[in-house]
C-alpha cells in the first residue's frame, strides 16, 4: 500500500512538472511540438489508474477551454479568405469588418485541457483569426472562424443555427 501510495505520488509529481513545462513553452511561444509531452501527461495520468479517489479521477475540462499555440506569424489575408468573409456575411445577413481583423497563423494549436488539435480560434479584442499553418486554406475552418467574427461571439455562440447554417462544408474528392 505504501508502494502504490508513493508511486502515485511520484506519477502525480512528473504529471505536474510536464504540465508546467507545456504552460511555460505557450507562454514563451517556442518552437515545440507539445504531443510528446501531451502523451507523456496522459500515460502517466493513466497509471495512476484514478485511483487516487474512491470514485475514480473525473477530468474536467476547465470553462472557458483555453487554447494554446506556438510561433504566432501575421499573413496576408487571400481572396479566398475575403470571399468567404464575404459569403457568411450574406449567409447571417449580418455585416461584419473585414479590414478589422488580423490574420495570423500558427505552426500547432491545441485544446489546453485534452491536447485536441484544433483548426483555428476567434479573438474578439482585439479582432483576430489565429488558424493552424496547416489548415490556413481549409474553407470550413476559414469560415467557421468567420462566423464567430460576424456574429462577434466565440464559444458560446456555437449552438447558432449560423454555424451549421453559414460554415462551408468542404470535402475533398479523390486524388
């Protein structure tokens, strides 16, 4: 018993010192990719079994879900992005600004709480899309970051009809 106790003990440690390790690479914005450490966070989560309490450990994702990104460039906004702009404003029949918002993209964005990778987030102040370098070109991610700007809410806007309604659904064919 003193063994398992002093395993979960030093399982629990290592958890935290990873977890700060991660916090302190967003904060710095270094050029990191965090899954290695996201996987070591979650093994050693996992051998600790839960069983630190009776009922099992309950994760909770923290409210509101933090983001976390790594290097940060400014880029030049495409037609692409513009015409998109453009359709979702017609879609909401609301009139967002364009010429307001910052573009920016990211070489790895995450969900803080679970390490999901994510497309893109919308910052209200001030006004700025942050998408994944990867997905910079991706329609459904453009736009359902637009809407979150045209509408000027984020998260908790999600369960407007907007989004299924003005968020473009992109699927690529074969080849």
């Amino acid at each position: 018993m003193i063994r398992r106790s002093l395993f979960l003990a030093v399982a629990w440690a290592l958890s935290a010192v990873i977890v700060v390790g991660i916090w302190i690479l967003a904060r710095l914005h270094v050029d990191e990719r965090p899954p290695a450490m996201a996987y070591a966070v979650v093994i050693s989560v996992l051998a600790c079994g839960g069983t630190a309490s009776p009922g099992g450990a309950q994760v909770v994702p923290p409210e509101p879900v933090e983001i976390r990104w790594w290097n940060e460039v400014p880029f030049v906004p495409t037609t692409m992005h513009w015409f998109i702009y453009d359709q979702v404003e017609k879609c909401l029949d609301k009139t967002g600004a364009f010429s307001r918002v910052r573009w920016f993209k990211a070489d790895f964005m995450v969900r803080a709480h679970d390490f999901q990778r994510i497309g893109g987030i919308w910052i209200p102040s001030p006004r700025k899309i942050v998408l994944d370098k990867a997905v910079i070109n991706d329609p459904t991610v453009v736009s359902h970051e637009v809407v979150h700007d045209v509408l000027g809410r984020g998260n908790e806007a999600h369960g407007d009809p907007g989004f299924e309604r003005c968020t473009i659904q992109y699927i690529r064919g074969p080849g």
